[in-house]
C-alpha cells in the first residue's frame, strides 16, 4: 500500500451517523488490509473541508467544488450494499 489515504465521512449535522459510518469504513478497509484515516463533518462543511482529502463518503447529498472522488450511501447504516459500497471506496482510493 502507498500513502496512507484520508476519507471524509459526511453526515447531516455530524453528531452520531458520520462517527458510527466512520469506524464502520475503518474497520472494513483494515480486514482487507488498507489503513486510512478519517474525518467527520456535516453535509455543508464538504467543500470547505475537502482540502488534503482524497474520499467523501456521505449519508446525505453534498453541495459545492468538491474535487475528489464522493460516494453518497447508506449501506454501512443498513447493510444493505456495503460490500459493493465497500469495493467502489477501493477503487476510488485507488487500492
């Protein structure tokens, strides 16, 4: 694995959801042995945030110049997905 990849877990107000997709995310790269780190932040902050980040990973639609790759899902809430959810933040980090 290259440098080590920073992924940007936005939800509505960035109290609960973004932390619990965020530790989700982190625990299903590290089982297919890909570190990365995280941050959280609501929906509206996306573009201002996206500096040095090479991932969004929302729950929520994001507005703004946002000029990286972003995943838009629920499947780490649900479970519903998550596996193709999970390959397409793969690809998109280029692992």
């Amino acid at each position: 694995m290259g440098q080590q990849k920073c992924i940007l877990v936005a939800c509505g107000i960035a109290i609960a959801t973004s932390k619990v997709v965020a530790m989700a995310v982190e625990e299903a790269l590290k089982e297919r042995g890909i570190e990365v780190i995280t941050k959280q932040c609501k929906a509206s902050e996306v573009a201002r945030l996206v500096k040095g980040i090479d991932l969004v990973l929302t729950t929520t639609p994001v507005s703004g110049n946002i000029n990286v790759p972003v995943i838009q899902t629920l499947a780490f809430l649900t479970g519903v997905g998550k596996e193709s959810i999970i390959q397409q933040i793969i690809k998109a980090l280029g692992e």
